[in-house]
C-alpha cells in the first residue's frame, strides 16, 4: 500500500471518529433547555396541576347555582301469622298474610336567593383561579432562575476546562524542553522538576474541573426533568439586554412584578370574602320541587278484604328562612373578614417596599457586575500579550521559568475570572428581570 493511501485512508478514519464525536455530544441551546424544564420539571407540573384544581373549582359545577336532583326508591315486604280473638266468636287464625310496599320519587332543590353569598363566592372562585395563574407563574420564574443559573455554571466550566487544557499543553510542552535543554547542558535539572510539578499541578485543576463539570450536567438534567446525564454539551455565547429596555422595565416593575400581582388579587378575594359573610344577614328562599309514585299491596283482615293501592302525584314548595339572630357568629365572621383584609392591605405596602428595595439592589449589582465583566475582558487582552512577550523571552532565555509560570497563573486567572464574571453579569441581569415581572417576555 502506497503512503498516500494509508494517508487517506487515516484522515477518512480520523475524520469518521470526529463526527461520530460530535453525534455523540448533542448541543442543548438555551431554549431547548427552557422547553424541556416547562414540559418535565416537577415543581412546574405540580404548578399545573393546582390550576387544573382551581379551574375546576371555579366552574359552573361548584358555582352553587344549580339545583340538585335526588332519586330514591323502596320496596318492603312482610309475612306474618295473625290471630284474632273477638268476644263470643271463635278465634280466627291467619297464616302467611304478605304485605308489600314499592315506590320512588324526584326530589328536586333549588336556592333562589340566598343573600348573594352564592355570587360572591363564585366570584372570588374567579379570583383564586387567577391567583394560582400567578403562582405558577412565580414557579416558573423562580425555576428559570435555578436552570440558568445551573445552564451558565456548565457554560463557565467549560470554558475553564478548555483553559486549563490549554494550560497543560503548554506545560506538557515546556517539560519537553526542559529535559532536551537538560540534555544538552543548557539548564539544570531543577528547571525540569519544577516543569513537572507544574504539569501535575495543571493536571489536578483540570481533573477537578472536570468531575465539577460532570456534577453540574447531572444537576441540570434533574431541573428539566431527564435521567442523570453528561454527555452533552451548552452555550456559552451571553448576550446582555440593552440598557435602555433594562431601565424601562424597572419603571413598569409595579405592574408587572409576581408578588404584587399576588397581593393584589389576595385584597379582591378578600373583599369577597367580607361580602360572602355579610349575606349571613340575609333571608334565603328556597325551592323544592317532588314527584313520588307508591304501591302497596296489604293482606286480608278479619273485617276486611286485602286491598291494592297506587298512588303518584306532584308536589312543590317555596320556603324563607331568615336567621334573624344566630347568636353573633356571622357577626364575628364579618369583623374577621375585615381584619384579614385590612392584614393583606398592610402586607401590600411592606410587599411595596421590599421589591422596590430588591430591584434597586438587583440594579445596581447588575451594572456593577457589568462593569467587572468590562474590565476583565481587558485585563485578559493584557494578560495574553504579557503571557505572549513572556513566553518569547523564556524561549530564548531572557526569564526565568518562574517568571513565565508566573504570566501563565496570571493568564490563567485573567480569563477563569472572566468566564465567572460574564456569568455573573447575566444572571444579576435575569434578577433584574424577574423583579421587574419581565423574565418570561425576554429571548434567550
């Protein structure tokens, strides 16, 4: 076999295991990520599964509106033995005389009026069902922060892996040359054990990394709800929110923000709640509606001949009942009620005053953090051409090989810092975003 076809044939194989390589490791994008947690995260399931209960509840069926029908029927059946004595006859001895009894009826119950509390009540059934909207949403939103801040952990990891990496083949590569410079008597053999202690150094930091790695991919795989894996892969592009829209946000947090939305349907349902206790006060007209049909079959008496009866008709009635005094208990109800409205109205203002606190300490970590971001995307412009202008002059001898691990440390430093604070710098901005009730209405 000629060597341009072994050639080939190595660069097909090499080429055959690379794509094998990149099958093997699937990319999950951020939005994949998203999908996969709304569809599968259990706390999200069960967030649905409360606004199933709560639609239910507040339906038709529960509203109290409509009547209520009830079926029932019956039969009896006696045998017995009879003995009659009357004064100058004989007695007269009956044996194994049946009676039997059988019928149903329709009974039909129906509130026509009962103080509005119905109404009420199905009103603030309404209200619940929106309340628990917004706390799914909460569930959301509180999840979203989790999975990203777990999604950025594995993209920043990566990034440091590929780093460190790179630092151990440079290190690898400076051993190389130490020993050939050992070799020909151009450096000592100190120079060749401190490359080597370097090396395992590097090694260590990018083992420990990487099982790092490997722990995080399996606390995202729980968050969007799949088995434990690593095998796959993230992004680490971020891009930032313009500053303009950031600063918008803030300004509608009021009406926009989760917890306030919260307080604000938790004050509605209160006042319903007033409002279902006061119609204890008044009357309730009810009406009732029947229809029943009977048979019953009596045996022969010593007077009388046995008998057979049908009966069936209709039958309706309208009632008012009216609890004039029940002894204070809805009274007591009533001024409860509005306790409990006036507590949400107190926590409404402390509500009021904490997102307002939290946003304007999110904002500012956020453009603090920002900032940081900025300044060490420069710092690693400067490391890498002082790692560069030093690894030139430790070629051709001019420092030492403390000096150039030293510029390697700083490189290597200069960038993991980075990688953390670009990280950093976006989720305090998707803090700001939650905060300002906009986290859901954002690409990523």
């Amino acid at each position: 076999m000629s060597r341009v076809k072994l050639l080939l044939i190595l660069i097909s194989c090499l080429f055959n295991f690379i794509m094998v390589a990149q099958e093997e490791t699937p990319f999950l994008s951020k939005k994949e990520a998203i999908k996969q947690t709304l569809e599968k995260n259990y706390g999200i399931k069960i967030a649905d599964n409360n606004i199933e209960i709560a639609e239910n509840n507040a339906g038709i069926l529960n509203s109290g509106y409509l009547p209520t029908l009830v079926g029932s029927a019956f039969a009896d059946y006696s045998l017995d033995d009879r003995l009659t004595e009357i004064d100058g006859e004989e007695p007269r001895d009956q044996n194994d005389l049946e009676n039997t009894s059988y019928g149903g009826s329709l009974d039909l119950n129906y509130t026509i009026f009962d103080g509005l509390g119905r109404l009420y009540n199905y009103r603030q059934l309404k209200e619940e069902y929106n309340l628990s909207e917004l706390e799914a949403r909460e569930t959301i939103e509180n999840t979203l922060l989790e999975l990203f801040s777990v999604y950025f952990e594995i993209a920043r990891l990566s990034e440091n892996v590929e780093v460190l990496e790179q630092t151990l083949a440079i290190s690898k590569e400076r051993v190389t040359r130490a020993e050939y410079q050992f070799e020909y008597g151009q450096s000592n053999k100190l120079e060749v054990l401190n490359a080597k202690v370097d090396v395992t150094n590097d090694s260590i930091n990018l083992i420990g990394t990487r099982q790092q790695l490997r722990n995080t991919k399996r606390d995202l795989s729980y968050i969007i709800g799949k088995e434990p894996s690593v095998n796959f892969e993230v992004d680490t592009i971020v891009g930032f929110t313009p500053q303009l829209k950031i600063e918008n946000y803030v300004k509608e947090a009021k009406t926009n923000n989760v917890s306030l939305l919260q307080i604000e349907k938790n004050l509605v349902i209160s006042e319903y709640d007033i409002k279902v206790n006061k119609s204890g006060y008044l009357p309730s007209v009810g009406l009732t509606g029947s229809y029943g049909w009977n048979r019953n079959r009596s045996a022969d008496s010593p007077f009388f001949p046995g008998s057979l009866q049908t009966t069936s008709g209709l039958s309706a009635r309208v009632s008012l009942s009216w609890d004039i005094f029940d002894g204070g208990s809805t009274s007591v109800r009533v001024r409860n009620a509005k306790i409990l409205y006036e507590n949400q109205q107190i926590q409404k203002k402390q509500i009021e005053n904490e997102v307002d606190r939290d946003l304007k300490n999110a904002l500012d970590n956020y453009q603090n953090r920002l900032y940081i971001y900025e300044l060490q995307e420069q710092n690693v412009v400067t490391s890498e051409a002082n790692f560069e202008r030093s690894e030139e002059r430790f070629k051709i001898g001019q420092i030492t090989s403390i000096e150039f691990r030293q510029a390697q440390i700083n490189l290597i430093n200069a960038k993991t810092s980075k990688n953390l604070a670009k990280y950093d710098a976006k989720l305090a901005e998707l803090q700001v975003l939650q905060l300002s009730g906009q986290l859901l209405n954002v690409q990523f």
